[in-house]
C-alpha cells in the first residue's frame, strides 16, 4: 500500500510507494558520501588491512612446530576476543568523557541495555566467525601462507552473492566480470599449489583441502554479510557499543568451545596459555587488530572493498613467505596476481557502477516536481510584485485623491 510523507525541506505531503528494496538501505543510506575525507579514510583502512590480514598467515605459519600447533587454536581465538572487548571497554570510556552536557551517557544501564536489544543479531556473525577462526589454523595445515591468502579470496564471489540476496544489492555485468576474472586469477595461482604424498583426517588431502576450503569460503563469508547488515542497520549505534557486543559474543561462542575441548581431551586443555610462543601473542594482537578495523569496514565502508583490500595483501604475503621461509614466488603467482589487479580496476571503474533504481527516487521525483511547483508559484507571486513595484502610473492615477 502506498504511504504518505511529508517533505522535511517544503512540508508537503508526498504520496510515496513502498521500496522494493527495504534491506539495502542499510547499505545505500550512507553509500553516496564520496567526500575526501571519506576517501581518506577509505585509504587508510585498505593500507592497514593489507599490512595485517597479509601478517596473519605468517604469524600462524611461525607458531607451527615440527609443523603442528603446540596449543590450543580455540584458545588463541578466546584471547583474541578478550582483547578485542577490552579495546571497546576503552574506548567507550574515552568516547564517554567527550560527550557533551546533558547528553545520556554511553554507559549507563539502560544506554546498554537498549543496544544490545538492537543488537542481539550481532550473536550470529560472532558464532560464525568463531568457527572460522579456528579453520584458519586447519588451512595452514594444508597449504602454505600465500596459497591461504590466495584461497580466502574466492570468498568475494560469496560475498558477492550473498549481498545480492540479504542486502539486495544490484552488481553490474561488468561488475560480474570483475569478479569472474578474480577467480580466474586465483585458479592460475593454484594450478600447482596442493602438496602431494601427504594425507590428513583420513582422507586424501586433495579431498580434506577441497572440503574445508569450500567450508573456509562459506562460513566467514556469511559472517561477514550479516555482520555488515547488523552494524549498518543500527547505524546510529555507537560502534564501540556494538563491538562490544559483536565480540562479547564472541569470546563466549569461543569459550564455550574451551569447555568442550576440555570434556573431550581432558582438564589440561583448560590452560589457555599452554604451548604459546611470542610468535602466538604476536598473533593474538595482529587478530585483534585484524578484526577491529573489519568493523569499521562493515559499518562505514563495505565488504567488497573489504575483501579485494584482503587480495591485495596477498603481494605483501607472498613476499615475505618467499623471503622468510623460502616458498618460491612461481610465474603462477605472478600471473594471478596481475589478473586479480585487473579485476579490481575493472570492479571499482566509475563505468561500472549500477545506476539507481527510479523507484529510489520517486520521492526526490515527487519532492521536484512538488519543489518546482512550489518554486513556480513563489516565481510567479515574486514577479507579480516586480510588477507592482515597477508599475507605471498613468494620466489619471497622478491625479490627487483629494480636491485641491
């Protein structure tokens, strides 16, 4: 059914038809700030993705001894949330001391109380990047930092579908093809990359590779969707408030995982600090970090932006693996990395982009029309005053109204 509206600019009613796309919005609402200040802040948060998502394989790789894991993934992931939520605690403090007089305090009972009921649907990303976490560590089990990094980047074809569904977003044909040339980049690079002789789980490790890469594209790539959904659709939420929440969730998802470990191996396995190395606290810091600057993709920037600055840190990796442990950079690698370029300029090419949809529009069309009106008759009241006031006096009207 069609609504009324009023404009807040003229105060007319505007007859408006609902939207077709009513999720996007969480998506479109702040899409069209192209300020550069934006545009700088969209930069710094590619430079700083790319340094340390392109740090975590490595980080992961030099905590392997005699190519195992001496502690517990689950535990470094439980430390990597306890960080993460002491880091909005803090913030949210220093955020609290600048309020303003007279404005409700962010952390007061009810102010959080309310955003986490806004919130609670932040408790599924958490879930889910809590699984991830730990197939990150299986990954390195199977491949080698670059080919892992490498790996992660089919989840943007994911992403991208899953947008389309959840979010509504619209990509264009080219858009697709960007896409379709990023995958084709990573196939080139993966031409040769499973290592061979070797098996795991029982199964091959072609097979175990192939099954938990399918479950390492899909599983983060749901998470990271909903969790830009979430962060969007409550945009006026403070994001400490809801990292807060997001990685509250988190370190509960992960520490229910301790427990379960602790029943299944034994009472040992509850010491969370067993078998880390300096490496592994670097790993816990980079991860924290890692996710930090995810939320502040998710909620003021995008996924896709996201996960292509994620790609190129795969230059950074795959350099430093080849300098510090010797993986060779094949003419593979080199070629998949400039079709991954491509791809990316072709993705973010002005030429590109979606136009709007004229239902987006119907009400800026409706408040035009109604503007030009409005304008017209303001037009038309202004000329006629015009008139009067450079009207011309007759014979007649210089006589005097009264007898002399």
């Amino acid at each position: 059914m069609n609504g009324v509206a009023e404009c807040s600019v003229c105060h007319s009613k505007l007859v408006v038809s609902p939207d077709k796309r009513p999720v996007s919005k969480a998506y479109d609402r702040h899409r069209s700030d192209v300020s550069v200040k934006t545009r700088a802040f969209n930069v710094f948060l590619v430079v700083g993705d790319c340094v340390l998502v392109g740090l975590q394989p490595i980080l992961v790789y030099m905590s392997k001894v005699d190519g195992k894991f001496e502690f517990s993934p689950i535990s470094v992931n439980f430390l990597t949330e306890l960080a993460k939520v002491v880091f909005a605690l803090v913030m949210l403090c220093l955020e609290a001391r600048n309020q303003k007089a007279g404005e409700k305090s962010l952390l007061s009972f009810s102010t959080l109380i309310q955003a986490a009921r806004n919130n609670v649907l932040l408790a599924v990303p958490a879930l889910l990047y809590a699984i991830n976490n730990y197939l990150k560590f299986i990954m390195q089990l199977y491949f080698n930092p670059a080919t892992v990094k490498m790996l992660s980047n089919l989840k943007v074809l994911v992403i991208a579908i899953l947008l389309k569904i959840i979010m509504k977003r619209r990509f264009s044909i080219i858009q697709w093809e960007a896409l379709a040339l990023l995958l084709i980049g990573i196939s080139v690079n993966q031409l040769r990359s499973l290592p061979e002789g070797t098996a795991a789980l029982g199964l091959t490790v072609t097979t175990g590779a192939y099954l938990y890469t399918l479950i390492f594209v899909t599983v983060p790539s749901l998470a990271s969707v909903y969790n830009e959904y979430a962060l969007k659709s409550q945009f006026e939420t403070s994001i400490y408030h809801q990292n807060l929440f997001l990685y509250g969730y988190g370190a509960i998802f992960n520490f229910l995982g301790l427990l379960g470990t602790v029943i299944y191996k034994g009472p040992d396995n509850f010491d969370i600090l067993r078998g880390h190395s300096r490496a592994t606290m670097f790993l816990i810091f980079n991860n924290a970090a890692q996710g930090i600057l995810s939320s502040f993709f998710f909620k003021y920037a995008d996924t896709i932006l996201k996960k292509y600055s994620s790609t190129v840190a795969t230059i950074f990796t795959g350099i430093a693996s080849a300098i510090l442990f010797g993986h060779p950079l094949t003419m593979n690698f080199i070629l998949g990395i400039s079709i991954v370029f491509i791809s990316m300029h072709q993705f973010f090419s002005p030429l590109a982009k979606v136009r709007d949809e004229p239902q987006n529009s119907s009400v800026e069309m409706d408040y035009q029309k109604n503007y030009r009106s409005k304008d017209g008759s303001i037009i038309n009241m202004a000329a006629g005053a015009n008139d009067d006031a450079s009207h011309r006096v007759g014979p007649d009207e210089r006589e005097p109204l009264l007898p002399r």
